[in-house]
C-alpha cells in the first residue's frame, strides 16, 4: 500500500506540472486559433509543422524507448560514472544524426510537401517556407528529448515536464509582436525560438549527477544495442502521430479548413492524453524498466494491473463528458476571432471521433512501455505495422463517407485493435497477466463511467444552449459538475477501490 501511496503522490505531483504545461499550451492554441481560423493559412502551418514534428517523433520514438532501460542498466549494474558516459555520447550521436536530416530536409522540402500535400502553388510554396523556419531548431529540440529522458531515467520527472513551458510562451510572444507584419511565419519562428529553449531549459536540473563528456564514439557498442532495439521502436511509439500524419494528407484533398479542424481537434486529445495517461506512464516505465533489470516480473504485472485500473478510473469519466460535449468544448476553448460557429461544427464533429480512441491512444502507448521495459521492441513494430496498415484502409473507406470525421474515426477503430492484439502478445510473453483479479473493479468502472455519461445527456438537454465563449463555459460547467458527482457517487456505491486508493494518496499529500 505504501508503494502505491507513493506512486500515486508522485503521479500527482507530475500532473500538476503537465496540467500548467498544457494549459499554456491550450492558451498558445487558442491564440492562434483566434489570430488565424481555420483557413488556408493555417492549413500550411498544421500541415508544416507535421513535416517538422515527424523527425521529432522518430527521434523521440528512438530515444524515450531505449536511453530509459539502457541508462538504468548501465547505471545499476555498473556506476553512474559508466551511465553518464554512454548517455554523453548517444546525445552527441543524435545531435550529429538529426544536423544531417535537418539539412536533407530543409534542401529536399519543396518536392517532400508536393508528394504529401495536395495543396496549389501558393499552399506548397507557404508551407515549404514555415517548414524549413522550423526544421532550423531541430536539433536543439532533439537534445532536449535526450535531456528529459536520462532525467526520467534518474526519477526527476517534473523537471523533464518543462519543456512544454518554452513552446507555448515562444509562439505566444512570436504571434502577439510579430504576426501584424510577417503573418503565420510568427509562429514558425516560436517554434524554432522553442526549440532551443527547451534543450537550454534542463541544464540546470543535470548538476551533480551528469557529467557531459565530449565523445563521439559510433562504435560503441551500447549505442548499437540502443540502435538495434530503436528501430522497431521508432514506429510502435509513434504510431499515433503516423496515423494523424496519414490523416492530414489524406484531409488535404478535402474541403479547405479540414486539415486545421484535425489539427485542432488532435491538439484537444494530445492535451487530454498529456493530463490523464503522461504521467503515470512516465513515472511506471521508469519503474517498469528497474523491475526488468532485477527480473521480479510479478512487481511488473502489480505495476501494469494497477496502473490500467487508475488510469481508465481517471479517464473514462473525462472523456465520455468531453464526447457528449464535444461541440461546447470546441465553442469554448476556440470561438473568437476568425474561428466562427462553422469552424465549431467541423472541429467538434472532428473531436467527438477521436475521443472514441483515447482509451486506446493511451493503453496501447502504455502497453508499448511494458514491452520497451523488457528491451522487446520488435513486438510493437509489428503490431504498429498492423494499426498503420488498418488505419490506411479504414481511411479511404470512410473518408469518402464521413470526410474528416471518417479520417478520426478511422484512427480510434485501429487505435484499439492494436491495443488488442497487444495483450494478447504480452500475455504470451510473460504469461498470466492476472487481468482477472482487476475484471471486477474494471466493471465497476465501466458502469460509473456509463452512468455518468447518461447524467450529462440528461443535462446537455435541460441546460440552455449559450452563446459565445461564455455561455459555452457555464453549460459546460453545470452538466460536467452533475455528471462527475454523479460519477463520484457510483464509484462508492459500487464500491470502487481504486478511487479509495486514489483519493487516500492524494489526502495523505495533502497531509505531507
């Protein structure tokens, strides 16, 4: 119990640092929302912003899923003097490798952009000049994925949830000063101002425990070790930003502004899953990887089983208010500006179908984690081999349907069968998961979630419809407050233990 009190303090002092850092980030969104709608404009820069963020997402695929068990091994094993040395050198390593694309990138942009988007001479040309603005700080921002992960790996995970600070004050400064006279380029230059604020953020926090060596050494054979488990990871860490890459091309071909109510509607379910499932898959996969250092697989599968419970009784509640709700919140968070009711409409239509995948989006990444805690990266390649595949047929079938809610829907749907297939595989790989001891409290969820969802139908229909961001806020307020004690209620007559767990710890923090 006392190991549980201590993850769950731990958890919730890590959710308070991300909850701020996403804050800013939704104001650094709604900004731009506000400054630029849903319009062509705004179109070039989601649509550049993926070109840069996808070398991000490999790099940070490569490197969050084996510096964390490499680093701890090499550290409890041997010392942190021989740690220190092999994380010195894969951060020079990836400085190097990510200069080189950098510069592949920025030289090959322009026929990249025209093989992805489909776009007129005027989008390709835009979206081509935001790119290359912001393909300038990557790697500064790649250095800083190699940053935060050894401070993970050393347990000091507030200190790596900074770096989401320095994006949103960066492009929230570039657009207010600069947007007037050079338009959507402002916030290609906070990006890449962001970028070299992120890596220059952590430094501090490295005192007394990471001494940097200047060494470049590809022959080492722990980096080809690291190399070896990375290219398989690289893929089943990032497969939900694949999938959303696949579906910004494919809403290329749809009517203008549907690219940027994807992006918008995404940027709602990367802050859900940033508050509800980062931190505690953060924290256990530090944890996880210590465990399969010592081979004590029982403490793993303990870990795993609660893990799942807390996050779906955190979870579940959020998001069925958020899909009941979704064009309010939408109304709420983005309506001012150049972002009208037609931009709602689509946006929320656009969210509602994501938010069927959340569950999915978070477990299966978390899943991902327990096998990445036993350096098994090949059973998630294959299985995001699988949900990419079925994500690209799934696409062209409901997109000629549904449009860019059939893109979403299309990602939810593969979102969880890969999620599937994963227990399944882990099962095999470590045998029982004891998933029957946690079968009853999961129910038990499930009907308070469900209970709580019908709460908030009854009260969207009672509730008067508000106008403007205002009156979407207060509609928002009364039925999520009804909804959520109602869920609160029925987790204690059903008599949810987890939420006794959940509410024990954060007392006994509160007490601390």
């Amino acid at each position: 119990m006392a190991k549980k009190d201590k993850l769950i303090k731990t958890t919730a002092m890590v959710t308070v640092v991300i909850i701020l850092s996403k804050v800013f980030g939704l104001a650094r969104d709604v900004l731009t929302a506000g400054y630029f709608g849903t319009g062509m404009e705004n179109d070039a820069y989601a649509s550049a912003y993926t070109l840069f963020y996808f070398p991000v997402l490999l790099f940070n695929s490569c490197i969050t899923a084996t510096i964390v068990p490499l680093f701890v091994e090499e550290r409890e094993k041997y010392s942190l003097k021989h740690s220190n040395h092999f994380a010195s050198n894969a951060l020079n390593l990836f400085i190097v490798a990510s200069l080189l694309i950098a510069a592949v990138m920025y030289a090959f942009c322009e026929p990249i952009v025209k093989l992805i988007f489909q776009f007129d001479e005027a989008g390709i040309a835009l979206t081509v000049k935001l790119t290359r603005i912001m393909m300038l700080g990557l790697a500064f921002n790649i250095a800083s994925i190699v940053l935060s992960s050894l401070l993970n790996a050393m347990e000091k995970f507030m200190a790596a949830q900074l770096t989401g600070f320095p994006l949103s004050v960066a492009v929230i400064v570039s657009v207010v000063l600069f947007s007037k006279k050079i338009g959507i380029e402002s916030i290609a230059w906070g990006v890449c101002a962001a970028s070299i604020l992120q890596a220059l953020i952590l430094i501090p926090f490295l005192a007394g425990w990471f001494e940097y060596r200047p060494v470049l050494d590809i022959r080492d054979k722990r980096f080809h070790r690291l190399l070896k488990l990375a290219g398989p990871a690289v893929l089943s860490m990032g497969i939900s930003e694949i999938n959303h890459l696949i579906d910004r091309s494919l809403a290329s071909g749809l009517p203008t502004g549907s690219i940027s109510a994807m992006n918008y509607a995404y940027k709602l379910i990367t802050f859900l899953l940033g508050i509800l499932m980062v931190p505690l898959t953060t924290i256990m996969f530090s944890r996880m990887s210590k465990q399969a250092v010592g081979e004590n697989k029982s403490a793993m599968l303990e870990s795993l089983r609660h893990s799942i419970k807390l996050i779906s009784l955190v979870a579940l509640p959020i998001v069925a208010v958020a899909m009941v709700m979704s064009e309010d919140v939408v109304q709420m968070i983005y309506m001012r500006g150049s972002f009208n009711m037609d931009s709602v409409k689509l946006t929320g239509g656009v969210l509602f179908f994501y938010l069927i995948g959340v569950m999915g989006f978070g477990l299966r990444d978390f899943m991902n984690r327990s096998f990445h805690a036993i350096q098994d990266t090949r059973t998630p390649f294959m299985v995001a081999c699988l949900v990419v595949g079925l994500n690209i047929v799934l696409n062209l079938i409901l997109r000629i349907y549904m449009g860019a809610r059939g893109l979403a829907l299309a990602t939810s749907i593969a979102s969880y069968c890969g999620l599937i297939v994963m227990f399944f595989l882990l099962r095999k790989r470590l045998g029982l998961l004891g998933f029957k001891q946690i079968a009853p409290e999961m129910v038990k969820i499930l009907i308070s979630a469900l209970g709580c969802a019908a709460v908030c139908l009854l009260m969207r229909g009672v509730a008067p419809e508000g106008s403007g961001t205002l009156g979407a806020f207060g509609r928002l307020c009364a039925t999520t407050a009804a909804s959520f004690v109602a869920y609160f209620a029925l987790c204690l007559v059903l008599r949810v233990n987890t939420m006794k767990e959940l509410l024990g710890g954060l007392l006994g923090r509160a007490k601390g």
